[in-house]
C-alpha cells in the first residue's frame, strides 16, 4: 500500500464530505432543522448534471448551475410545504415530511432516468496528474479547490456582510429577529434555497468520480450527518475540518482493515468524540452559525 497515495484518497474524499455537508450545516445552524432529504436532494443533483451534459448536450460547467438552480427550486418548495412546522419547531412533523420528501424523489428519479446506475465522464476526470506513483484526476483537484472556495465564500458571507448578519441573528433567536424587523421566513426560504444548490453543485462535482444511482442518497446522508456533528452543529469551520478528517480516516481505515466497516467505524469515532467532547469539534466556540 501507498501510504501517500491513501492520503491523497482522504483528502479528496474528504473533501467531497464536506462539500456535501455544507448545506445541511447552515441549515441546522440557522433553523435547527435536519432535512432527511438531503441525500436525495444529492441524488437529484448528479442525475440532473448527467443528464444536461449526456442528453441535453451542455456542456459540463454549464450543467453545474442548471443543477444548482433546479436543487434551489426544490429547496424552496420544501420550506413552503414545512413553513407552519419550522415556525412552530415541530420536529416530528419535520422528519417525516423530508423523509417522505426524499422517497419521493427516489421514486420520481427512478421513473424519469432509470433505476440503472449511469456514468457522468468530464474532461476533468479523463485526465490525470500523475507525481511518480502518485496520481489523481483534475476532477478531484477541481473538488478540492470548490470546496476551499465554498467555504471560504460562506464564512465571509456570514461574517462580513449584512445578510449573514440576518442569518446569525436568525441562529441565535428567530422570535427576537423578528420583532426586530426581520422577515425570518424570507431567511428561512433563503437557508433552504442555498442548501437545495450547494448540495446539487456537490453532486455535479462528484458525479465524475462515482456510479450515478437511485439509491445513492442514503449513504451521502449518513456521512453527511457524521460530518455535520462531528465539526459540531451549525459551526462552518468545523464541517471543513470534520470532513477532511473522516475523509482522512475512511481512506486509511479502507486500505488498512476493510472497506466494508468503514461507516461502522466512522460512527465508533464519532462516538468517541461526542464523549469525549459532546459539542464536537467546534466544543467551545459561540453557538449557533460561526
């Protein structure tokens, strides 16, 4: 085994986790909400930029924001259904309704694209870096830096300007926001509507590396999950660093003892974590978005 060449692994993987994760994490860190339709959503996303591309005849980085515009419609039209729930904070109601939201754009996917698996190729994947041994494809150098740029835009985002002074405000205390004069459902439609297109802009970013499935979106939400509690809720930096390290871990873990216990494993860690420090690995810093 190649102990770099496994690094390299992790760090692309990880990277994709944590691409993937950044929506739910500002969703959890403004509304306090899970959306179980998360891996769909993912789902949805690869389909939609293999299609526009093999299909529509787009070419590649224009697929990208027809995927994130379609990922934000979808976003909004489920914050409209789950609007009286959020306000109320009914979280029962909230579950089901975005775990049902998910079976049925399973359904609806396996109806329109096939319940075959599809293979998205770009010209970033086709072509290699090759360091002696070492390689990687210009698509997983691409994910990389979209995420870095991802990350570094959404904390800017909501620490240096206005709107992510509403979104903190909304984090911090919805009813007080409101007596304020902030209109909380348009931050609300705002927090789903960005989660809708950066999940769709991770899975057009992935979709090269992957098989293009139905069924995808399950394990995309468990890691997704681990990610997002594991960097401690709600907290940006600490998805960034909570993905790359469960990238880092599953890529070793894989190579080393078998890829058939890594999820297993990344709950035993996470585990471990969470008793060691319950807040993870944002233990200590201000509550809510940060």
């Amino acid at each position: 085994m190649n102990l770099t060449q496994q690094l390299i692994n992790g760090l692309v993987i990880g990277h994709a986790y944590a691409l993937v994760a950044i929506g739910w994490t500002l969703l959890l860190g403004v509304a306090r909400l899970v959306n179980f339709g998360h891996g769909q959503m993912y789902m949805l996303g690869a389909f939609v930029t293999w299609w526009a591309v093999t299909k529509g005849g787009m070419p590649y980085l224009l697929a990208l924001p027809v995927s994130m515009l379609i990922g934000a419609a979808f976003g909004l039209v489920m914050q409209r259904v789950m609007l009286k729930a959020t306000f109320e904070k009914n979280l029962v109601s909230i579950m089901i309704m975005t775990l049902g939201f998910g079976y049925v754009l399973q359904g609806g996917a396996a109806m329109i694209f096939g319940s075959t698996g599809q293979i998205l190729e770009t010209t970033l994947s086709r072509n290699e870096i090759t360091m002696g041994p070492l390689w990687l494809t210009w698509q997983d150098l691409a994910i990389i830096v979209a995420t870095m740029i991802v990350f570094v835009g959404l904390k800017w985002v909501l620490d240096g300007t206005r709107v992510g002074r509403l979104v903190r405000m909304v984090a911090e205390d919805p009813k007080l926001a409101e007596l304020a004069g902030v209109n909380v459902r348009r931050v609300y439609y705002g927090v789903f509507a960005f989660e809708g297109a950066a999940v769709a802009f991770a899975a057009g970013m992935i979709a090269p590396r992957t098989p293009i499935l139905t069924s995808m979106g399950f394990e995309e939400v468990i890691m997704t999950f681990v990610v997002v509690v594991f960097g401690g809720i709600g907290s940006v930096a600490g998805s960034y660093v909570a993905g790359v390290a469960l990238g880092l871990f599953t890529a070793l873990f894989s190579a080393l003892v078998s890829p058939a216990y890594t999820t297993a494993a990344a709950f035993l860690v996470l585990i471990a974590v969470l008793v060691l420090r319950p807040g993870g690995l944002s233990a200590g810093a201000a509550a809510g978005v940060h």
